[in-house]
C-alpha cells in the first residue's frame, strides 16, 4: 500500500505553512489601506484581490509541481506548458477573473537553450489558445540548488466587481457539473513517481507509463469564460461556484467552494480516471479514499450552477471541446460524498 505521505509530502504540514504564510501577507495589507490596489481580505480563495476602483485585478501563484521531473526523465518538455497555463489560469476563473498574462520563472541547475526552446514553446501555444499573453519571464541558473529544474508561474486577471462569483449563494438541490479530465493534470507526481521508481527501478523513465502520464492538462479557462464572460461581457451562465481540482483532490478543492455556503455535495456520477491512472493505482496499492485526496481522479474542475442551467452549460462547454455532465447535487448536510469508480462509498 502506498499513500501520498510515503512519497514524502506532508499535506498536514503544507496546510499549516500555507496558514502561517498567509497570515505574513496580510500583514502587508494595510501598507496600501486607501489606495490604488488595496487588498481585499480572501483567505479561502484561489486568488488575491487588489482594488483597482472600477474593477479587481486578480493574481494567482503555482508551479507545474515535481511532473517536470517525469519531463526530464523521459526528454520530453513541448507540452509542460500546457501544465503550467492551467495551473495558475484556472485558478483565476475560479473567482470570475479573466487571465491576462502569465509570467514564468525557471530555475535550472544548467541552462540548455534547447530545453528552454521546447518549454518555452509549450507555454506559448498554450498561452495564445487561451488569449493570454506572456510578458516577462526568468531564467534562473542555480546549480546545486536543483536537481532538474523548477517552473514555476503568476497569472494576472481582471474582474468587474460584480461579477465576482458568489460561492456563498450556493443551495441545496443545486447541480455540480463535472469537466472531464485527462490523466493526472499537474498534481500528486511525488506519489506517481515513487510508485514508477518503486515498481521500475532505474528504468522507469522509459516506461509507456511513465510517458502517458506526461499527457498535458487541459486548460479550462477560455471555455468557461465563455459561461460567464470575459471582462465587460455578458454573462450566459450563472455560474454560483467553480472548484478546479488539483492538489487535494475532489474533497479538499470542492469542499472549499461549499464552505461558504455551510452546504455538502453528493456525487454519484463522476467522470472515471483515466485508464493509465487505473494502472497505476494498482501498481501501488493506492487506497481508494488516498487517491480521490491525491489526484483530480478524471474529474478537472467542478462548477455549481442551479438546475435550470445545466443544459446550457453543458452544451456550451462541449461547443468548446470540453465533455462536462452532471456529477450530483448539493446537499443539506456538510461534507463530501463519492461514489468511486470501484464501487466504494466514500464520505469526506
């Protein structure tokens, strides 16, 4: 049996650094009370808010996390930066915002321009489907300080003010629609490694698995802004809620959207994961319940809208390429509950 804290990550302790953290950089908020940029208080949130008078300017941080040291390893980087542009851009539709630009850092142990070239490429092609530019960037060569490389990148969005999404209007019986997912996006690579090295050994960069598992994150952004409009559009779908689910899985990233709102979710119709991810799980006997709290398990992002709208929605959706259907509904009851693709019923 492998779980994610086998591979060395401590979700516990990341949850306690990320507490600590925020509470340093509020302290900095009240450097700019009554002026352009002003901070709005946002602890849950999956973006900052800066006060910009007639609209928010909205930024997000995230990195393609430990799948670029898979990218190494098999020696193929061209479509990282898909992993990246998803990253931090559906972060920032997650609150309403538009994502405008996304600037990059890479740290490397030795710069190779080829390797640049092929990431750099990734993230542009990426970046231009979703109509967001790349405007700055560093490339950091720090040997000894990285084994391989890190990527790590800041989206900035904009956001009218009222149409911020109101996750505290969510009901009961509203409907949790589910975007379908490829392998495992950018999320939970320290337990796909560990898992490929503990059954490969020192070859496990040449496995068909190890290079499925590289298959780029589908970027959502660009299609759900076409449900609730870019900046000074209109909107076509109320959208009340939208969870992108990364790290932590369905339960920590979708309960986060319900936690305003004081309600639960029971989802009995979820996407399947992939079949690669399938294969993995066996490969390291990875409980159930660990592996919906470590990957999207086939289900990318999750948005909540009232039963009127779901037909809309998910025909808009599939216009964009993007296979979405009914996942379940919300509930009275706090908490998360799944129906796996194994049959257990898992509660969260």
């Amino acid at each position: 049996m492998t779980t994610y804290a086998d591979s060395g990550v401590n979700i516990e302790e990341g949850d306690k650094a990320s507490k600590k953290a925020y509470e340093h950089a509020s302290s900095t908020f009240a450097s700019r009370k009554g002026m352009i940029g002003e901070p709005v208080q946002e602890e849950n949130g999956y973006a900052g808010f800066l006060d910009m008078e007639d609209y928010y300017l909205v930024q997000s941080d995230d990195s393609t996390g430990s799948k670029i040291d898979l990218a190494f390893e098999v020696g193929d980087l061209g479509t990282l930066g898909y992993d990246l542009t998803a990253m931090v851009a559906d972060d920032a539709v997650c609150v309403g915002a538009e994502p405008v630009s996304i600037s990059n850092t890479l740290d490397v142990p030795k710069i190779d321009s080829d390797e640049v070239d092929a990431l750099m490429g990734g993230l542009a092609k990426a970046c231009s489907e979703q109509k967001i530019v790349v405007p700055a960037g560093e490339i950091a060569e720090v040997p000894g300080a990285v084994s391989k490389g890190v990527w790590s990148a800041t989206v900035i969005g904009v956001v009218e003010k009222d149409k911020v999404l109101k996750p505290e209007t969510i009901e009961e019986d509203d409907v949790i629609l589910t975007l379908k997912s490829g392998v495992a996006r950018s999320n939970g690579f320290s337990l796909i490694r560990k898992i490929l090295t503990d059954k490969f050994g020192d070859d496990w960069g040449n496995q068909e698995l190890t290079k499925t598992m590289l298959t780029p994150s589908i970027v959502y952004s660009k299609a759900i802004l076409g449900l609730i409009g870019r900046y000074k559009e209109e909107r076509k779908v109320n959208i009340k809620g939208i969870a992108h689910i990364t790290g932590g899985g369905i339960p920590s990233k979708l309960g986060r959207v319900l936690k305003p709102s004081g309600k639960g979710a029971e989802l009995t119709d979820l996407f399947e994961p992939h079949n690669a991810l399938k294969e993995l799980i066996e490969l390291g006997e990875v409980p159930t319940e660990e592996a919906y709290k470590t990957w999207n398990m086939g289900n990318g992002m999750m948005l909540v809208v009232s039963p009127d709208e779901v037909d809309k929605a998910t025909t808009l959706l599939k216009a964009e390429g993007v296979d979405a259907k009914k996942a379940g509904l919300i509930t009275a009851d706090q908490g998360v509950h799944i129906s796996a693709y194994v049959g257990d019923k898992l509660k969260f």
